[in-house]
C-alpha cells in the first residue's frame, strides 16, 4: 500500500524536526532548486544525503516554500496539460495540468474542471470569482465558467466527438488560463 499525503506530511516534518549532531547542509541550494523545479533529479546518494540530514531538508521546505510565495506573488497566468495515454479506443479517466493544479473530467456528457486545494494559487482563485476557460490545442472552448466554492467548474461536453478522439486530433494538449472578458 502506497504512502497518502497525510503520510508524506508527517514523515517530512519528522525528519525536520530532528536535531543531529555536527549536522550541516549536504546539498547546496542549486540542487535543490533543481530538483523541486525538475530539471534535475536527485540521485540516489543525494536522496540519501537530504534524508540523514534535517538541516539540508529543512532548507529544501524553505526553497519550496519561497518559490510557492513568488508564484503566489505573480499570480496565476495559466496551466497547461497534454493527453498522455496512447489510443486505447476507448474514453480517458482524467486529464491533470502538467503543474499537478487542475483535473479535467468528462463523466456522461459533463465537462468537469477541478481545482487542486494544495495548489499555490487554490486560495486566490477560489476568493476572486475569477472567471476560467479551457481550451483544446487548438484554441477551442471546451468549457467556461467560474468555480463554485469546491473549486469546481462544469458545464456540457460541447463537442461532436466523444472527448478523447477529441483532444486527440486537436493536438492532445489543452490549457487552463484565465477567461478574457
């Protein structure tokens, strides 16, 4: 049985909240950026490092949470996704933004977008009634509207074609982005 969210939360305050003696920082800050923005994986002796060291991951929460207060500072401009299973024939569970913030869902005829509750932007968005679009790769409207204190937004399905072959001849991409009025 994989580790929940809660689990992951509670073992990353364990190992920083724990004091070693003669610790110091095994991993500099160019690291560590790297691997919370994903240019750069850890390898498997720099996982090692930032496990034994609370110092070393205690500085990766305050880059993580540096970075989370800059892009809550730019505000949210826009996520984007891509249809990533291969053409089985039939329909797609959900599609999800390449920054993990939203998930698109077709379930009987109804588009539904939800909104991330751990995503950095969740709070200003659900507070400011910004209104949302979702397009398809090629520019289309595959739902507006703004989302209801879920952090949901849904709407009818408005194409022809069931959603998969969809988003399959449109490029299998698609964005989320603020609605132009």
């Amino acid at each position: 049985m994989g580790m929940t969210e809660l689990d992951r939360k509670l073992q990353a305050q364990l190992v920083a909240g724990r004091r070693v003696d003669g610790d110091r920082l095994m991993l500099d800050d160019a690291v560590l950026l790297g691997a919370l923005d994903g240019s750069r994986p850890l390898t498997a002796s720099e996982r090692a490092a930032l496990q034994a060291s609370p110092l070393t991951a205690r500085r990766l929460r305050t880059l993580a949470d540096g970075r989370r207060a800059q892009a809550t500072a730019r505000g949210w401009q826009g996520s984007r996704g891509m249809l990533r299973a291969a053409d089985g024939g039939g329909g797609f569970d959900a599609l999800a933004t390449d920054d993990g913030a939203w998930r698109l869902h077709v379930v009987e005829g109804r588009v539904i977008l939800q909104l991330d509750p751990q995503s950095p932007f969740a709070a200003g968005l659900l507070r400011g009634g910004q209104r949302l679009r979702v397009l398809d790769g090629a520019g289309g409207t595959v739902l507006e509207g703004v989302l209801d204190s879920d952090g949901e937004c849904e709407g009818p399905w408005p194409f022809a074609e069931p959603p998969a072959r969809h988003f399959q001849q449109h490029g299998g991409r698609f964005s989320v982005e603020p609605a132009r009025n």
